[in-house]
C-alpha cells in the first residue's frame, strides 16, 4: 500500500496523480506503516491529494512521532514554533 502511494506521487508512472497517492497513504497509515503516517500528515501540510489541514496533519505528525519518526519529530518541532495546526 505504502509503496502504491509513493508510486503515485512520484513520476515513474505515467501521470502524477496526487489524489491516488493520498488514498493509499491513507490505507498504509491505518495499516500502521510509520512512515505512511508521516506520508498522511505531510500530505495535509502541503495540499497533496487532499485540502490542507493544519491539524490533522499535526495529529498524523504526533503519532508518527510517538512511534519514533525522525521525520516527524522535525516536522512537528516545526510545528510547535510556528504554531501551525
């Protein structure tokens, strides 16, 4: 699932297609993938396949986070000081 997602958000394949790639975060994010969960925040940081939303995307960070996502704990530090979501 994870890698279907970052398949369609990369340009391997044919077209880029955002809304795709945000659904299958979504299914590997409840598969309890860390790094699809990153995916899911990310994606409502930055509008990808789905409206943004500050705070989810701080949710989905939180939980990666407490599961030990460097990325994450970046992201959400960021998140803090510039108090987004």
């Amino acid at each position: 699932m994870h890698n279907l997602s970052v398949f369609y958000f990369s340009r391997k394949c044919s077209r880029r297609d955002e809304y795709q790639a945000f659904y299958w975060a979504c299914r590997a994010a409840d598969a309890g993938l860390i790094g699809a969960i990153y995916n899911v925040g990310f994606a409502f940081q930055n509008a990808i396949g789905v409206k943004e939303n500050p705070v989810e995307a701080r949710r989905y960070y939180e939980i990666a986070s407490d599961a030990e996502s460097l990325e994450a704990k970046v992201q959400l530090a960021r998140c803090f000081a510039t108090g987004y979501g």
